[in-house]
C-alpha cells in the first residue's frame, strides 16, 4: 500500500477547519511533524493555486513542501499534489504525490479524514505518515478541547 490513512476528530464546525487547511495562516498554525515551528507559508486557495510551506522540525532541520490545489469543495473537501521542495522523504524528492482531506460535521465538531497517496514504498508511507499524525495533532490542539480524549 503506497498510501497514509488518517482520521481524526476535531472539536470544530467543518468551515472553521478548513479555512486551517487552505489559508496561509491557518496552516502556519499547525503544519510540521512536530512541536517545530512552520517558518513561512503561501496559499492561493482555489483550484489551480499553489502552496508552499517551510517548516521546521524539532532536530533543527528545515523542510519545504508545495504543491496545486486540484479541487476545493467547501467545506467538505480538498485535494492538492504535493513535492517536496527541501529536506522531506528522500524517496519522494523529484516526485508528485496527491493530499486528500475530508471534512465531515459530527454532534462535537468535525471527523477529518486524510488520504496521502502516490507515495514511492513502504518507508516513504512510513515517514509521511508520521509527519502528518503529527501535525494533525497540532491542529487537534488549535482548537480549544480535543474531541480524542472525549470519545471514549
């Protein structure tokens, strides 16, 4: 499987999360594997758009990724490719992979599921998959109660 499957919940409306997916400030806010900062980021929100993001990750090293938003359905959906720019996967460098994220409105917010797929093999899945459980943990704690630790 060349693909990361991620899904979690988030105690926000579906329209408050995506506008952290698809607004330059909204991903400064919690893209990057990790408790590292997100140095710069761009984003042309609309189909054909760009992004890039820079990021830095807790060992000090510098990552950049970008990318074209392919699809926008607000607030339900977006689907982007993605390269890496500087640092990333090896395995993934000089290559396009594709980053879908859907958004559903549950009772306690919104169920965000994650789709990076066209990845090059198992530790290119590995890795990414990493990163993004990470991230989306920063994005999870963006807002102001964690529906994790309420849906038991």
């Amino acid at each position: 499987m060349t693909e990361v499957f991620l899904v979690r919940r988030i105690a926000a409306r579906p329209a408050i999360v995506f506008d952290a997916l698809v607004t330059a400030e909204g991903i400064r806010s919690w893209w990057g594997p990790d408790d590292g900062p997100a140095i710069s980021a761009a984003a042309d929100s609309r189909v054909g758009g760009s992004f890039r993001v820079r990021f830095r990750t807790a060992d000090g090293l510098e990552h950049e990724c970008a990318g074209e938003f392919l699809e926008i359905d607000r607030p339900e959906r977006v689907v982007m490719s993605w390269r890496w720019i500087v640092g990333g996967t090896i395995d993934e460098r000089g290559k396009v992979s594709r980053v879908e994220i859907r958004l559903r409105a549950i009772e306690s917010g919104t169920e965000l599921t994650l789709v990076h797929a066209r990845l090059s093999n198992a530790d290119s899945v590995r890795g990414h998959e990493a990163g993004w459980d990470g991230a989306l943990e920063k994005l999870i704690r963006r807002f102001p109660a964690s529906l994790e630790a309420s849906s038991t």
